[in-house]
C-alpha cells in the first residue's frame, strides 16, 4: 500500500471514529457493500497475549498475500478521557508486512471491551478492499463480552495458572467464544486449564471439538436441560447437536504464540468455524444480531441526544438540571425524573426553552 | 424532529511516542506518555528500536497530530532530519515532529531548522510539553476533511 493510501485509510477511520463531518455519508455507502470483511475478534484476560497472536496470526496471513487490517483497542482514563496505546509493542513478526493496516484505538469511554464505532470501522475498512480484519479487545476480563457482536469468529484466549473451574463456569468469556485457545502452553498447568474449558464446554455442548453432523455420535450426554435462554442463544450460533444437519463444538486449543507455536492450526480453525458458518447460514443469524444491536445503541444516543451532558461540560444539559437538584435534596427518586421527561413533563418551576 | 447533528464532533489530539535508533533507555518516554493521557491526548508508543521508516508507517497508519521522538544515543543530528525527510516525502506535511532526551543546547537551532517543531531537554516539566502541544494543535485541530 503506497502512503497516499494508507492515508487515505487512516483519515476515514478518524472521521468515524471522531463522528466527523461526512461519516454518516461514509457508512451509508460502506453498508451497502455486498460483501463485507471477515472478522476476527479475539479476547481475554489481561496478559493473556492477545497482542502477541495478532501479531504471530497476521503475519500467518500477511504471508498469504491476504491484505489484513488489524483493529487494536486499548481502555481510556476514566478521569481525562485520555489512552496510551500500547498494543504496537508487540509488533514484531508482522512487521515487515505491506499488506497489513494496524490501528490502535481508544475505547473512548465505551464499556464491554470495544470501541462504540467498531462495527462502523469494520465497514469502512470493507470500503478499502480488506477482506479481513482482527479486532483486539480492551482485554478487561468478564465484560468484554461485546466483539461476538461484531466478530464472524470470536476467538477467546486464556492463560494457565489463572484460577479454578469456578473461573470456568462463570458467565461472560465463556459464552461467546467459537474457538478457545490456551496460550504460554509451555508454562506448567496448560493441560489442566484446557480440560477445565472443555469440562465447562461439556455441560452446553455435545459431540466433538469442530463440525459435527446429525449422524455422528454425541460425545457426552447433555448435562443441563435442553432448552434454556442460554443455551438457546449458544445453539443458534453454533447448532443443536442431534437436531440441526450441522453444529459447531468450540475446540480448546493450545499455543505458545510468542515462539509462533500453534498458531497455523489455530488460524485454520478460524478458517474452518467462518467457512461452516457461512456455508450452514448462520453468519446471517449473527449478522442481523449485529444490526439490532446496532440500530439500538444509535436509537438511544439519537434519543437521549436532548439530555446528555457533553463530554467535560461542568453543567448539566437545563431541562434535566432540575431534577438533579430535588433528587439531591431529596424531594423525588431518579425513576420519576426519567418517567417524567420521557412524558415530556418538565420539573415544576421550569421555563421550557 | 432531533438533529443528528447533536452528537459533537470527539476529536482528540494523537500522538506517537517513538524510540527510534539503538538507545534502549524509555522511561523517559513513557513518563511522557503518562503525562499526554491525563491531559486528555491518545497517545501510540511504538516500542524500542524502530527505524525511522517505521515511524513513519506507523504515524501515518495512526492517522497522529504528532511524533514525539524520545533520543539519549547522541544520534539526533541524524534521525531526526532524516525522520522529517521520510514524512514530506510521504504526503505528511502536517504530521510535527517533537523531540527530547539528552540533546546538547547547540543542536536545537539546526534541528528546528530540519523541521522539527520543539526540543524538550531531559527535566522539562510534563506541563510545558503539555500546553505547547495544545497550542499548537488549535490549527489542525479543524475537521478531517
């Protein structure tokens, strides 16, 4: 890519990102695209390495001849809404590449381990001719649940030595992931945290790791019941074994990613899950997930637009100011404020503009 | 009927910290970097050891207002030129260029001369770097076009 284009790249992704002047025309025609990129969103703990297998994956691709963009986020300051982002560091066997694009971007204040605009950016980068794109999380752990919205394939990576089955059975990371992988394998314990993910995988999924057909024998028997809103939500991502022609088990992984161990058989089950998932048509089902998702969070910034307080302003927006002030002095409840200006009632004592 | 136009534009000023050149020594540049983010910049720090062709990439790719160029190896004289050539020569004319670290007071003129904006020596206050880069961002600071 020459620089005339590389920033002509970067510029779009600011415009978006900033929400400025001619983003909204931007997306309009980026979401028309017929075909977008393929995304791969990896997350996992902090010090998991998630930067390190972006690094080892796009260069496994880059070598390919694929033109590759990586999305990777960092967690802003709470306090000056400022970031350090740090995730070029890791940079090395992907270096050399011309055909990799590597942002870093800033969460911006947004909770669940993206940016706001990362399916906005996905599309723009679609505009640019990248036919596959890795997004790296904020890395905060549970929460960063949000990029199996955005991703085709949601890769989770863990560590050994991070804690017991408990960890396991918690809800968050473990419901979102189509492929898991246990990265620093070579560090003691590796073979007990991938059996403790499996173990947890047992209790939703039957059949074995990968592409399972109706024809084949289930692994272990369910151990929970079989229709739950959860386990719902997992068999329309990934199929119901025994039910459906075609299901997907997530398969547990080990790699050691900084020597570039693991890392070929880990990018074919990428491959693999976003081929099945194409071919059985349920990358369509995740697609219009995505969407509601998306009209959602516009609906409710556009909504609450008349209320909000800008961001650094040391006022509050006036027709909400009153409210603040008898919740303060205890005169109402925060849940009679919202219904009352969701009627469009003001505060008694308030001039409307 | 509510404006889109109420969501504001949320441009922040970016800045790549680099280190470029043999010198393994960033706590200076980090300490920096810790210092831009509370002033509310985002901040890219690129990692020991670049060459000044991938700095440039990677202002470019990050789409920054500013290099910041940490140097205690005494190679100024010769990267930061050279880093100023590579970015006009890539179509970044607006992309400035500040540097600091251990650089003798009779260098500054001929480094300013070669394009670079400002020399903070070692011992500069975060403040003073913090308010030239506010100062002088006002101007870019317009609309991606």
């Amino acid at each position: 890519m020459q620089s005339a284009e590389l920033r002509r790249i970067a510029r779009a992704i600011s415009t978006v990102e900033n929400r400025a002047v001619g983003y909204e025309d931007m997306l309009a025609e980026a979401y028309r695209l017929p075909d977008w990129a393929r995304v791969i969103g990896i997350t996992g703990p902090p010090g998991a390495g998630k930067s390190t297998l972006v690094d080892a994956m796009t260069a496994h691709w880059a070598q390919a001849g694929e033109r590759i963009a990586v999305l990777a986020i960092d967690p802003s300051s709470p306090y000056s809404g400022g970031a350090v982002l740090g995730d070029r560091i890791r940079r090395n066997r992907s270096a050399g590449y011309d055909n990799i694009y590597f942002r870093s971007l800033s969460s911006r204040g947004h909770v669940g381990g993206l940016t706001e605009t990362a399916t906005d950016l996905v599309a723009v980068l679609s505009l640019f001719g990248f036919r596959r794109v890795i997004i790296e999380t904020v890395g905060a752990g549970q929460a960063d649940i949000e990029v199996h919205e955005t991703a085709d394939c949601t890769l989770v990576l863990t560590v050994p030595g991070l804690g017991d089955g408990v960890q396991a059975s918690k809800a968050g990371l473990m419901e979102i992931g189509d492929i898991f992988a246990v990265n620093k394998a070579d560090m003691p314990g590796a073979a007990d945290a991938q059996r403790t993910i499996e173990a947890a995988l047992g209790a939703a999924y039957m059949g074995n790791p990968g592409i399972n057909l109706r024809a084949d024998t289930a692994r272990t028997a369910p151990s929970l019941g079989s229709v739950s809103p959860g386990l719902a939500a997992l068999y329309r991502r990934h199929g119901k074994f025994g039910e459906d022609a075609q299901c997907w088990v997530p398969p547990v992984l080990t790699l050691v990613a900084a020597e570039n161990q693991g890392v070929t058989e880990l990018a074919q089950a990428v491959d693999t899950f976003i081929g099945w998932s194409q071919q059985t048509g349920r990358s369509q089902g995740r697609s219009r997930e995505r969407a509601y998702a998306q009209i959602m969070r516009a609906l409710s910034a556009l909504l609450l637009a008349p209320y909000t307080r800008e961001a650094g302003a040391e006022n509050f927006p006036a027709i909400v100011a009153p409210w603040i002030d008898r919740i303060a002095k205890g005169d109402a409840s925060p849940i009679e404020a919202a219904r009352s200006l969701f009627n469009g009632t003001l505060a008694p004592g308030t001039q409307r503009r | 009927m509510i404006a889109a136009t109420a969501t504001p534009s949320r441009r922040k000023i970016r800045v790549l910290i680099a280190k470029v050149g043999l010198d393994g020594h960033d706590v200076g540049a980090r300490v920096v970097a810790r210092g831009l983010l509370d002033a509310g910049m985002e901040v890219i720090y690129t990692g020991l050891r670049r060459t000044t062709e991938e700095v440039v990439r990677a202002a470019i790719e990050e789409d920054v207002d500013w290099i910041g160029v940490s140097i205690l190896s005494g190679a100024h004289q010769v990267l930061l030129p050279k880093l100023r050539r590579l970015l006009d020569e890539a179509g970044a004319q607006d992309i400035r260029i500040i540097a600091g670290g251990i650089i003798p007071q009779e260098d500054i003129p001929g480094l300013q001369h070669d394009g670079v904006a400002q020399v903070f020596l070692s011992g500069t206050p975060i403040a003073e770097i913090v308010d030239f880069l506010m100062r002088e961002s006002v101007q870019p600071l317009k609309e991606v076009p």
